[in-house]
C-alpha cells in the first residue's frame, strides 16, 4: 500500500504535466497564429495605403501631363501670326503616338457671334479648313465653335462644327479659362459627340481647355485668339491610369466634384475578387483647378502577403507538435528531467524559428513589392520624358524661326526644321565655328563675321546677344538676311552648359527697303520729267498769249500739256495700285469671272467702237472668250489683274496688226488656272524671268509708254491669293500668261458654276 501511495502522487504529476505541455503548447501556437493574422491585416492595410498613394500619383502625373501637353498646344498655336488647318495638323499629329488613354480630340475653338458667324465661317475656310460648316444652336450671346480639330480616338473630324455654348459644362470651363489665363476643367458630363450612342455605351467625361494668346499685344497684353479643347472620357482614362495599380485586386471609384458641389463618380474599375471588402481608403487630388476624390476598397485577405494559410498551419503544427510534445513528457518525464527540459528548449526555439522566419518573410516580400514598383516607375517615367522630348522636337519644328543649341564645347546639340534648311549639316556632329566657315556669314557692310564674334559662341562666353544681324549666300546664289538673338544655358548652379540662338529670315524685309529706294527712285525721275514738261510748255503758252497768239498756234501745245498731265496721272495710278496690291486687306468673296472678263473687254474696246461710228478704218481686236468659272477671291483685286493684262496684250501689238487675245480657264489640282494668249509682239526668252520685277521693262517693249509696274501689280495680286503667275511663249507668236486662283468650293467645276457662253468680240 505505501508503495502504491508514494506512485500514484507521481502519476498525478506526470497527467498534470502531460496536460500542461499539451494546453500550454496548444496556447502558444493559437496566440502565434493570431498574431501572425494581425500581421496579416497589417501588411494588407499597409498594400491598401501603398495602392491609395500611387493611385493618386498616378492620376495626378497622367492628369499633369494632358494638362502639360494642353499648355504646349496653345504656346504652339499662338506662336502662328496666320494659323492653318495645315500647321495646327503638323503640331498636334504627334499627339497621337504619346499613349493619350481616354482621348477623343484635340480642337481649336473661336468664339462669334451670331452676325459673325459668316465671316467667321468664311475666314477658317480660307485656312484650309475645306468644308467647315458653323450651325449655331440656341440663342447664345456668343457661340463657341471648334474650327480645327485632330482625333484621336480614330475617328473622323466632320466638317460640320459643334457649336459647344449648348453644352453648359465646357461652355463654363472655356470662359473660367479665359477668365483666369490658365487650363481649366469641366463638370463631369457626356460629350456632346457621344449623343448619338445608346445611354448604356455613354461615359461620364469631361474636357480641358487652355486659352491660346498670339505673338500680338494691345493695350491689355497679349491677343486673345480663341482655345485649345481636349475631350476626355473618363472610364477609358481610369482603366489606362489605374489598372497597374489596381491588379485587379482593388475596387476604385473615380468622383469629381462638380461646381455644385455635387459628387459625380466618372469611372468605376470592379475587382473579380469574391469576399466583402472589409478595408477603404479615400485620397484626394488636385487636376488644373479641379478636385478629385479616388475611392479604394479590397478584401483584405486578397492583397499580396496578407492571404496566406500560415496562421491556420501555425494553429494547427503547433497543436499538433505540442501534443505530441506531451506524449513524450508523459513518456520521458518519469525518467528523465533533462530529456524534458531539451524538449521544452526545443519547444521555445522552434517557436522562435517560426517567429524569425514570419519576420524574414515578410521583410522580404515587402522589398521585393517596394524594387518592383520603383522599377515600374522609373520604366514610365523613361517613356514619358521620351515621349515629352520627341513631342517638344515636333512642337520645334513646326516653328518658323530658326532654333540651334549647342553645348558648352560649342558642338551642336539640336537643330529644329527651319534650322537644319537654313544651316545644311545643323544635324550633324559638327561645331558652330566649322558650320560658320562653310556657310561664310558676313556682317551687312560685307566684312566677315570672326569665329570668336558667332553669337552662340558669344553667348558661351555669358554674353546675352540681341538682333545682330548677318547675311549668308545660299549654294543656289541668293542672298539671305538674318536677325540672330542668343542666351547662355545655365545649370542650377549657375555654371553655362550651352547656348541657344533663334534666328528669323529678314531677307523681305531688306528686299521690301530695296524696293522702296527704288520706288523713291523712280518717284523722283518719272514724275519729275511730266512735270518739266508741262512746265515748259505751260510758259511757252504765257508768251504766246502774252503776243497775242491765235487759239489755233495754241493748240498742239495744250495737247502736249493734256499728254504730260495724263503720262503722269498714269504714273500715279499705277505707283498707287501698286503699293495697294500689297498693303490692302483682300475681300474675299465669291467672283464671276465671266462678268468680270466682260467688263474688262468692253471697257478697253469702247473707245474703238465709238471711233468706227464715223467710219473710219479701226483695227478692231479679234477677243477669243471661253468658259471661265467662279473664283474665290477679291473682286477689285481680280478686276486689275485681268484689265493689266488685257490692257498689255492690246497694247503690245505690231504695227498694222490688230489684236488677237484667247482667254480660257481649266481645273488645275484644287485651284484654276486662267490662260490670257496674245498674238503680240511677244517678250525676249532672256526677259522672261525678270518681268514681274518691280519697274522692270523688257526690251522689246522700250518703244512702247508704261511705268514697269503693270506685270509687277499683277504677280502682287496672284501672290495675295495664294496662287502663282508665269509668262511663256505663245506658238505662233507672242506671249501667254497663266494665273492660279482659289476655287469657291472643293467639288466646284465650270460645268457646274455660272459661266458665260463661248465668246468672240470681233469689229463686225
């Protein structure tokens, strides 16, 4: 009996012990499961903050950018003194390559008002924009009408323009940014061009805009010319922007707030991940003077790091071990003490193991989401700034002044297109002092620009240069005059890394001052020699009658005095129409060339009519008019050009010979030409380039009276039209001239216009 009672104290110990290990270790793996669960919840808070941040980054740079891209558009549009459909489409068809996610368009926008609308209309017409038809809507006071425009999204610019006053959310954005002088964005609203889809395909979008300035200034500042508009649908955008960041592990809602204060959600990305999602996170973001609020919300379990089964496998390897833990305390323990103590350090360094290895993991994990998401980063940033870099290239080339930079060693580093045409090898990896030497530039009284005085080099020595003029011979012989202005390029520090030098053609310029010493020229010789004239003999009729002379010994010289009178009023017209076909604002409209024509040859041949009335012989011209269409252009101008024309082919006829004229018109590309043939006396092949030079006359015509400004008005007017003139031989004799002039509409043609019927003017 003793000896049973001192075993069964022991076999207690042994069961409680037992029981210890057992709940103890049981304990101990449910509390590391649980703490390794609020880890888990920790990493899948810290991944939702994570996501929040590069989801308003990534928002706020893209959103950046387009806004970026906006403000290069109008600096681009407004550095244009006559901006076309042609240059607005060679600045912005770069934009189409930069990843632009949700764009539709990007548009020009003129404001008009309701008489404006035609002249408005008229004007864009006549800057290539071919087709435009403005359709007010409402009763604005002003509308808003997009007249250029360049998609985006692959669609096709219609010639029917959208008049945006009826649509009040971009109506508001457009005057906020005129207003302000800044980008601004609208409401969230469905553009006006999605209207036509079923309500279910229409997204909330919205649109930015940047009023454009041009290079003029009035008494306020700069020139107000109308806006640059960019539409923007707002799911295509978020899904482009967001999707990196989501991984389709997060639901995000995009929500503007509108000037009402009103929340509108403008895109919504949808995670296929099934569990409530039991974490959020809202940030805010400012977009130009807008803002906007990113909604975020994930089921926790799903994020990287935080859905692992390791708590589950810790809870139940724990149980596990520390049950079979206390099978051999209840085992061991009755024998040996130190076996159990090895199994009860055993015991805590595997729990420690386990707790180091949870660590490890999630460090590591945790640096690998961080380097990936670094690298990620810097990936798009580099196609950014390359994409920025290829768009400034092509925003530079479309500028008409020379751009060159070179570095700090004076090698050339960039060249825009007007650059590399006026310095041939800019592109090259050559210096500015070996492009100089091969271009041989001198100053304006003919000495030679030094390498050491080259402005860019100037400018690399910290000087700022400012109109220095410099005249270079091209390879074809002609001469060109230049204005250079340069500045250093400084680091941040202030040290010069390069130089820069825009350079702008004033060879006009300097030919119009030729020109006008020229005319001061012939001003001064032709009008004074009429004048001596008629001075003279207006003193030999004061003698005359101061003796008494009869009227009839009066006569011839009154005639001499009417001559000189009308050589000089002649001079005058023709020196008035001269600087007006280049200085006058044109009229463009709508102009029969028929009726013109018409009048123009009953005009010169009136005075022919009224002479054979008595029946004297008169050489009647033998006029030759055929089908001739409608014109776009200036009808004073046109009148002038025909009636010079016609005038000389009457004019410069031989001797004895009547005049014989064919005038006739046909469809040349998207212009027609008109042909005005003459059986004259024809002009010498080696005067041929040189007759529509100002007071140039050819030699065959030195017998004949005239000032040398007829053919030079007439090459002015066709210049101002946009057109071209030339002068060739007529087979058979004489000469024929052929003009180009714009069409009224594209698909216009003679059959199609009002034409006047074949036509011969005969003395009969």
């Amino acid at each position: 009996m003793g000896t049973l009672r001192s075993r069964v104290p022991g076999l207690r110990s042994v069961v409680a012990l037992t029981a210890l290990v057992a709940v103890g270790g049981t304990a101990l793996s449910v509390a590391v499961a649980a703490a390794l669960a609020a880890g888990q919840r920790g990493v899948a808070e810290q991944q939702l903050d994570r996501r929040a941040r590069q989801a308003q980054e990534s928002v706020t740079a893209e959103a950046g950018r387009y806004v970026d891209t906006l403000r290069t558009v109008a600096a681009a549009a407004g550095s244009f003194n006559e901006l076309t459909a042609e240059k607005f489409r060679g600045f912005t068809a770069p934009l189409a390559s930069m990843r632009l996610a949700g764009v539709t368009s990007i548009a020009y926008l003129v404001p008009a008002t309701e008489s404006q609308i035609p002249a408005v209309q008229a004007f864009w017409r006549s800057r290539g924009a071919k087709g435009l038809q403005l359709t007010p809507a409402g009763t604005a006071a002003e509308h808003l009408f997009s007249v250029l425009a360049t998609p985006l999204d692959g669609s096709v610019v219609s010639g029917v323009s959208i008049d945006v006053s009826q649509a009040p959310a971009p109506t508001a954005a457009l005057n906020e940014s005129r207003r302000s002088g800044q980008p601004a964005v609208s409401d969230a609203y469905h553009l006006l061009r999605d209207s036509h889809l079923p309500e279910s395909q229409r997204q909330m979008s919205f649109v930015l805009t940047a009023p454009v300035y041009g290079l003029d200034s009035g008494p306020g500042g700069r020139a107000f010319r109308g806006w640059v508009l960019m539409g923007l649908r707002g799911q295509n955008f978020a899904a482009a922007t967001l999707q990196r960041v989501s991984q389709r592990l997060l639901d995000i809602d995009l929500r503007a707030l509108n000037s009402n204060q009103e929340q509108v959600s403008v895109a919504r990305l949808t995670a296929p991940v099934h569990g409530r999602r039991d974490i959020t996170r809202d940030v805010s973001l400012t977009v130009a003077d807008r803002r906007w609020q990113l909604q975020l919300a994930a089921h926790g379990r799903a994020l990287p790091g935080a859905g692992s089964g390791m708590p589950a496998t810790v809870a139940i390897g724990g149980s596990a071990v520390s049950y079979l833990l206390a099978t051999l305390v209840a085992v061991l323990a009755t024998g040996r003490r130190r076996a159990r103590a090895q199994v009860e350090a055993a015991t805590a360094g595997l729990a420690a193991a386990e707790l180091e290895a949870r660590d490890h993991a999630g460090v590591l994990g945790r640096e690998l989401a961080r380097r990936e998401a670094i690298e990620a980063d810097l990936r798009r940033a580099r196609d950014d700034l390359d994409a920025q870099r290829a768009f400034l290239a092509q925003v530079l080339d479309a500028l008409e002044p020379s751009v060159l930079t070179c570095d700090n060693d004076g090698a050339i580093v960039h060249a825009n297109r007007s650059a590399r045409a006026a310095v041939p090898g800019a592109d090259a990896p050559k210096t500015i002092a070996e492009r100089a030497q091969a271009l041989g530039y001198e100053h304006p009284d003919g000495t030679p620009v030094e390498p050491a005085d080259l402005p860019l080099l100037r400018s690399l020595r910290g000087e700022l240069v400012t109109s220095m003029e410099l005249v270079t011979h091209a390879p074809d012989g002609s001469v060109r005059f230049v204005v250079v202005h340069s500045r250093p390029l400084r680091h941040g520090d202030g040290h010069i890394t390069g130089a820069v030098a825009s350079a702008y053609d004033i060879t006009q310029l300097r030919e119009r001052e030729n020109e006008l010493r020229a005319f001061a020229g012939v001003v001064a010789h032709d009008l004074k020699s009429p004048l001596s004239s008629i001075a003279g003999y207006a003193e030999l009729v004061e003698d005359d009658l101061g003796d008494g002379a009869s009227p009839d010994l009066l006569r011839p010289q009154v005639e001499r005095i009417r001559r000189g009178v009308d050589r000089m009023r002649t001079l005058i017209d023709d020196l008035l129409t001269y600087a007006t076909a280049r200085d006058a604002p044109l009229d463009s409209q709508p102009v029969d060339l028929a009726d013109v024509v018409d009048d123009v040859v009953h005009e010169r041949t009136a005075h022919l009519r009224a002479t054979g009335t008595d029946g004297t012989p008169v050489l009647f011209p033998d006029i030759y008019i055929g089908p001739l269409p409608l014109v776009h252009a200036d009808r004073g101008m046109i009148r002038q050009l025909i009636d010079n024309l016609v005038g000389n082919a009457l004019k410069y006829t031989a001797p004895g010979q009547p005049a014989r004229i064919d005038i006739s018109a046909h469809r040349h590309d998207d212009r027609w030409a008109v042909t005005i043939a003459d059986r004259g006396i024809g002009i010498p092949l080696a005067d041929q380039p040189h007759i529509f030079a100002s007071f140039h006359r050819a030699a065959a015509h030195s017998g004949y009276q005239g000032t040398g400004l007829g053919l030079a008005i007439c090459e002015r007017i066709v210049t101002r039209h946009g057109g071209t003139i030339a002068a060739t031989e007529n087979p058979g004799g004489g000469t024929r001239f052929t003009f180009t002039l714009p069409t009224v509409a594209p698909d216009d043609t003679l059959a199609a216009a009002p034409v006047n019927q074949e036509t011969s003017l005969t003395g009969k």
